[in-house]
C-alpha cells in the first residue's frame, strides 16, 4: 500500500513515534506545501542543521502543487469547513486521493474519511 504522507505523519516520523515505525518501510510521497511546513516544524521544535537534514532527505519525495490543485482542496476545505482543516492538509487530502494514495494522519479531523489512515 502506497501513503501520502502529511505533516503530521512526517513529524512522527521524525520523532521516531513507535505508532509511525512500521510505516518507515513505505515509500514516502509528500508535496512541496507539506515539506515546507514540515520544515518549518523542525525550525520550530529542534533547529536548522535537524530541518536541512529532513529537508535534504525528503526533497525527491514531494510533489509540485498547480494554482488548480490549491482551488479545489479551497473548494473541499470550504465544504468541511466546519472541520477547520488547513489549507495544506486539504490539498495533501486530495492529492493522496487523486494518486491514488492513502493519506497518513494523525489529525483527528481526517479521522474516519475514506483513503484516511489514521494513527495516533
């Protein structure tokens, strides 16, 4: 089974969370928004020299996103509004769900949608 690994998950991942370990045997998929705001993460929680190794790492594994992918995860956003999902983590959403992926989260608001993972 292939994943699209959002922000959350790549923390996890980073934190060497036991509840992640199994899925580091899976090919990462990711895009650009993720890892950027995953970088920012690691600034944010460790420093520079653990972000630029992460950022290094993960680079071949995140997609580009078009100015139309972002439209639609804005239109799906909208829609679950009452959720309030992020803008990074609708567009991941949707691009796990059009590649054809199973999204890796541990965002509760994603918890029982269909191509969801949920792990917490």
């Amino acid at each position: 089974m292939k994943y699209f690994f959002d922000t959350y998950a790549l923390v996890k991942v980073a934190e060497k969370d036991p509840a992640y370990a199994g899925f580091l045997a899976e090919e990462i998929v990711t895009s650009v928004l993720n890892l950027a705001e995953f970088y920012y993460v690691l600034l944010r929680r460790f420093d520079k020299r653990t972000a630029d190794y992460w950022l290094k790492l993960l680079a071949p594994t995140a997609w580009p996103v078009s100015l139309g992918t972002l439209i639609s995860a804005m239109e799906f956003r909208f829609h679950h509004r009452k959720l309030n999902l992020s803008y990074i983590d609708c567009r991941g959403y949707l691009m796990a769900r059009d590649l054809n992926l199973v999204f890796l989260t541990g965002d509760r608001a994603f918890k029982g949608m269909d191509h969801v993972e949920w792990v917490a």
